[in-house]
C-alpha cells in the first residue's frame, strides 16, 4: 500500500506492509539512523520485538505484529474506545494498520 511518510529529507511516498511500516517507524522514532534501531532501549514499546524485521526468527506471527500496532497507536492516542481508533496522523507510516 503506498503512503506519504515523513522520510529523512521531507515526505517521501513508500510502498507498505506491516513490516515495513514499523521498521520506518522505528527509523523515524530514531531520527532515521539504523544503528539507533537495532541498539534501541525502548523495551516496553508494543514494536519493539518488530523493529528490525525480522520477528518471524524470534517466533513472532504476522497477528503479533498488527496487535503490536494497535496497542502502539492506542498509548500514543492516550485513553479513548478501544473499539474506535481516531488518528488523524495519516503522515504516520502506522496509519493504515492501526484498526
């Protein structure tokens, strides 16, 4: 799916799956510097597990990952319907994953 995201020189269109999406996430969460990534602290965020890409060596399932992004858009949208999530961050490379 392609989408309009924040790249490290301005929007960027990229072409998305789950994977994908949280990898550039995680890269836009580290100021787009891979190193950054694979030696991130953040253990208690839900895309942690996924931010190299590679969750499926660790045993992680494709429904792993779409539950972490929904957890993950839950906590950066604080408290609201679980059943209804209302982002209006669409240069957010989660966007389409987060229901």
């Amino acid at each position: 799916m392609r989408r309009k995201v924040i790249g490290r020189r301005g929007m960027k269109s990229r072409n998305l799956n789950r994977r994908r999406a949280i990898r550039h996430h995680c890269l836009a969460c580290s100021n787009f510097r891979w190193e950054e990534v694979v030696n991130c602290r953040a253990e208690s965020c839900s895309l942690f597990p996924f931010r190299q890409g590679v969750a499926e060596d660790k045993g992680l399932s494709p429904e792993q990952r779409s539950e972490a992004i929904r957890r993950f858009c839950r906590k950066c949208l604080g408290p609201c319907d679980p059943a209804q999530i209302d982002c209006h961050t669409s240069e957010c490379a989660l966007f389409d994953y987060r229901k």
